[in-house]
C-alpha cells in the first residue's frame, strides 16, 4: 500500500489570548491625569498648590524629561506630584524612569548639569510630532490678546461723552469760584472825612497865594478814642457777689447774739414811782439759754460680787457678766437710757455724780428693768448710807482719799 504523507503548509502557532474592549497598557501620564481628573484639579490648581510649574507636571504626565531645566530636581517633582495624587512616590518615580528611559546622575557628571536653553525657533525646527505636549511650553495656557482687541466701538462714544460731561462740569466750578472771588466796589452815602473846598475864582484861577483853601476835618471824638485805645474787653470788670445779702448780715446785730437794750419806762409808771417814793430801773431782759445742763455720769457700783446684765433700748446686750467687789461700770450717754437686770441686788449700788443710791433691792433677790437714767434713780432710791454697809463704806473712802 503505497503511503501518501503530506506536511501541513503551516506550522501549529501558539495560541493567541484573547483581548477584550480594555485590555490596553495603562501608562504613568494617564494614570496621573486620571487621578487628578478625579479630584477635579487642573495644572494651574496643582501649579497654585504644590509650587511647581504647570509645564513640569504636564511634563510628568508625558514622561518627557527633557521639558525640565534642571535634571537633578525631575525626582522629587515626580515624588511631590505623587503623593499630592496619593500614590506611590517610589513606584512613580521607577514608572517615569522606566517610560521615559530617564536616569539620576550623581556628582558632577554632565547629565547633572543644566542643559542649555534652545531658542523657540530651534525647537520649533526640532519638533517632529504634532503631539502639542511635546513642546516644553505650557500650550494650555491661553494666548494673551492684545490690548485694543477688547475695546468696543461702542464704549469709545460712552467714554467720550463722559469725558464730554466732566469737562462741562469742571469749566462750570471754575466759573462760579472766579464769580465769588470777584471785589465790587458800591458808592456809599456817607461823605469823605476830609473835605477842601477850593474857590476856582480867586486869583483868576491862579493858584498862587490868594488861593482860599477850606479844610474841615471830622475826627471822632475823646470818647471815642478812648473805647479805641481800651477795648472793652480789658476794663476791670463789676463785680458783684452772689452771696451780697448772706455777707451783708451781721451776726452781732440781730438775733439772740445782739447786745439788749433796756426797755424804757413810760411816763405813768415814772410818775406813780415818783409819788410813791420809789425809783424804778429798767429790767434788763435775760439772755435766752442756747446749751443745756451737763448730764450727770451715772455708774453701777459692786461693793460684792453680783451677776449684771446691761440691755440697750435696741434690744443689743451691751454687758452681761459678773461684777466683782470695787467694780465700777460707767453706763454710756444715749437718748434712751439702757436697762438693767441684777442678781444679787443687796451688792450693787447706783452713783449719780459723787452721790451713791441704792441698793438696787434686797439682798439675796433678783430686780430687773431698772432704767439708767438720774430722774428714775432719784425718784426710786434714797441716797445710801455708808453706815449701814461697811463694804460701801470702804469704797466711799477710798474715792474720797484718791481725790
């Protein structure tokens, strides 16, 4: 059996994987424009917030580093737009590196230097692509205008009808300020002060010395001239006190401080006096009392020890304790006399002045509200008889002796 062989004319190929709608490689640039889209911010926002050059980061997204001008800084440009897009600085940096095939260079190798700077035209000439991010430039950046290309015909008619209206406005002020400032001289009535009569007829109008000349010259008067030479201002004014009738009183005049004088005697007192053998004088008339009589001291005397309470008319308890033997308490001078309360009232004594009342009651009792005043002492207590209590006695002679 004859054999037939064939060999297949293709070969068997790997097979292929199947790509979808998304399969695409991702790159750094749309990465970045991504997240900053996401974050609603454009180059000029990053340019205001992160301080580098809106070109720099257009740059970054393009992986171009030829756009910077120092090679040395494209690393931490790259790092700082990084993290202000929150990702990863180091990956970032080895995807721009990687993308755009940038290296660092260290120390003063040549790359590190600044490369010099090409001329619009030059790299206009040296641009290959249509890309617009190519160019080093900022090309979203809009193209300034000129000035006149936003002036309107219409504004230039407002602007010269304004101009128009301040310039009547300014001739109109100055007018009335030259209007105000002028001087106009009004004829008066009254006649000059010097007046020359000249007779024209006396020496044939010849002014010689047959010329008659009358001159009358008003001047004002003494009065005058003094109120010109002292102005009114610098007189010695009139004074008149406003305390004139309170100062005018005499207090050794009038009132109860003036000197009295005798009253007079009519004539029929004087004649009845007369018959009857008598000599009448004038009564002087008494002087009226202005102070009143000294209050006389009234004190709590304890010949013997004996418990005392003082209560004032207040209802305030001014003292409250035991009264020893010799003890003297001086009650105080006030309107309403003070009370007293004792207890042992056989050992308490009352001294008006230098005479001693009293006992304040029997001994071995108890007498309350007892007024301190001389009137209810006087008219309730007898004077005290030293005789009958030796220890009143003792203290009697004793004050006596220290005066």
């Amino acid at each position: 059996m004859i054999g037939r062989s064939f060999r297949r004319k293709n070969a068997a190929k790997e097979p292929e994987e199947a790509k979808g709608f998304d399969a695409y490689e991702l790159r750094l640039g749309d990465l970045m424009r991504g997240e900053r889209a996401t974050m609603g911010k454009s180059l000029l926002d990053v340019q205001r917030e992160l301080k580098i050059k809106a070109a720099y980061i257009a740059a970054i997204e393009n992986a171009d580093p030829t756009a910077f001008d120092t090679p040395g800084f494209i690393a931490g440009y790259v790092r700082s737009y990084a993290k202000y897009l929150q990702m990863d600085p180091e990956w970032a940096f080895e995807t721009f590196c990687r993308e755009s095939g940038f290296t660092t260079a260290h120390g003063l190798s040549k790359d590190a230097s600044s490369p010099k700077k090409v001329s619009r035209e030059e790299r206009l000439g040296a641009r290959t692509s249509d890309d617009i991010f190519d160019e080093p430039t900022t090309p979203f950046i809009p193209s300034g205008e000129s000035i006149f290309a936003r002036i309107e015909p219409g504004a230039i008619s407002s602007l010269a009808v304004l101009a128009g209206l301040l310039a009547g406005l300014g001739y109109g002020g100055w007018s009335v300020l030259q209007e105000v400032q002028k001087v106009r001289f009004a004829p008066v009535e009254q006649p000059p002060v010097v007046i020359a009569d000249v007779d024209p007829l006396a020496g044939n109008g010849n002014f010689g010395s047959d010329m008659t000349e009358t001159v009358a010259v008003v001047g004002p008067t003494v009065e005058a001239m003094t109120r010109i030479l002292r102005p009114e201002a610098l007189e010695a004014p009139v004074l008149t006190p406003r305390d004139g009738p309170i100062a005018a009183l005499q207090p050794g005049a009038l009132g109860a401080l003036a000197p009295q004088e005798l009253p007079e005697v009519d004539a029929v007192t004087t004649a009845l006096a007369e018959a009857s053998g008598l000599e009448v004088q004038p009564t002087a008339v008494p002087a009226p009392q202005v102070t009143t009589s000294e209050i006389p001291e009234i004190a709590l005397v304890a010949v013997r020890p004996s418990w005392v309470r003082i209560t004032a008319s207040d209802g305030t308890i001014l003292f409250q304790d035991i009264l020893d033997s010799g003890s003297v308490y001086s009650m105080p001078q006030t309107d309403i006399p003070p009370t007293v309360r004792v207890g042992e009232s056989g050992a308490v004594y009352f001294r008006i002045g230098d005479e001693h009342y009293g006992p304040a009651g029997d001994p071995g009792q108890v007498t309350s509200n007892l007024a301190m005043s001389a009137d209810f002492l006087t008219e309730r207590y007898e004077l005290a008889d030293p005789q009958q209590d030796n220890d009143l006695a003792v203290m009697v002679n004793v004050a006596d002796a220290s005066q």
